[in-house]
C-alpha cells in the first residue's frame, strides 16, 4: 500500500533532500526512507509539500496534464483590486504563454504563523491577501500572476493539493497518511 507524507514546508527550505550548505533541505526534517516530493514549492514559499513513496501517485499528483487544483494564500503589496482579481480569474498572458483561469478572491488576514524572517514591511505601502487556486504548475506562477496584476507577492502559502490539505500542521511538521 503507498503511503504520502503531508509535510508543511518552512521558508527557506528547498524542496530536495541534499545540497551544499548553507542550503536547508528536506532532510532536516523527514526521516522516512523511499518519500519523495510529489513537485516542488520554491525555496521563498511556504506551505503543503507532499511526499510520496510510490512513483505513480507522485506522477498523478505532480504532472500537470492531471489537472489537480493547488490552493495558496497570498499576501501582496498594495490594496488588492476587483480588477486584479478578475483578471486573474480570466487568466493571464506571461511569457511563457497564457494561464488557465484561476480561483481568485480576496481574503481577510488568515490567522497563521509568523514567518522567519518576517515578510519585507513598507511604512507607506498597505499589503492585502487573497485565495488563489489553479490547476497548472508553472515555475514561479503565482508570484508571476500576481505581479502581472501590478500586486508582486510578499508571502506565498500553499494550503492545498488536489483533496490533501495543510490542516493544522505547523511549518517543519509532517503527517502520514495511506494513500
């Protein structure tokens, strides 16, 4: 029977088990042999990360072409739009093509853990956050969304994959699960 490990990924943490120092990685964390992630969240990103002990359902949860829908929480800089968030709804043109519409909507500060370091904070600039979910896996695309909306990302939580979500885990705890 496989078996995933819902591991809640701390800032600055790569998403790879080794790599030269100073670098932080998985290992530090997971003992479990035979787990690997099922995709990756940027070493600037917090949040869910699965891991996997079976090459299949890694496939299933990490490929694109599946289509499972990933939900962050996102602060950004500035005072969130209605126009923003319906063109991240409808999608949007970045470099490497358009973007499949998203799950787009604004939210209340989320009751979570500080992060460490804390976010940059800018005296005169207000911040705001939003849900967001989408169901492609770009290199960096919800931070490119949102920048592309005039609203860079300051925070980027992911809380969600296809049914498996965060739940209570804090940043560095794991929880174990059949598949």
């Amino acid at each position: 029977m496989s078996q995933i490990l819902l591991f809640n990924k701390p800032f600055a943490v790569l998403s790879q088990f080794t790599s030269e120092p100073p670098h932080r990685v998985l290992a530090e964390y997971i003992n479990h042999k035979g787990f690997y992630p099922a995709g990756r969240l940027d070493k600037d990103s917090e949040g869910l990360l699965i891991l996997t002990d079976d090459g299949k359902l890694q496939q299933k949860i990490s490929n694109p072409k599946y289509g499972k829908f990933k939900s962050y929480l996102v602060q950004v800089e500035g005072q969130l739009t209605e126009q923003a968030l319906e063109a991240l709804r409808r999608g949007i043109d970045l470099k490497d093509g358009p973007t499949k519409p998203a799950k787009a909507q604004r939210i209340d500060k989320p009751q979570i853990w500080d992060r460490d370091p804390p976010i940059r904070e800018r005296k005169h600039i207000p911040t705001s956050w939003l849900e967001l979910s989408i169901s492609e896996g770009r290199n960096r695309q919800v931070r490119r969304m949102t920048a592309a909306t005039g609203f860079p990302t300051l925070r980027l939580i992911r809380t969600k994959i296809d049914q498996w979500d965060l739940g209570g885990l804090q940043p560095g705890e794991a929880t174990l699960l059949e598949a």
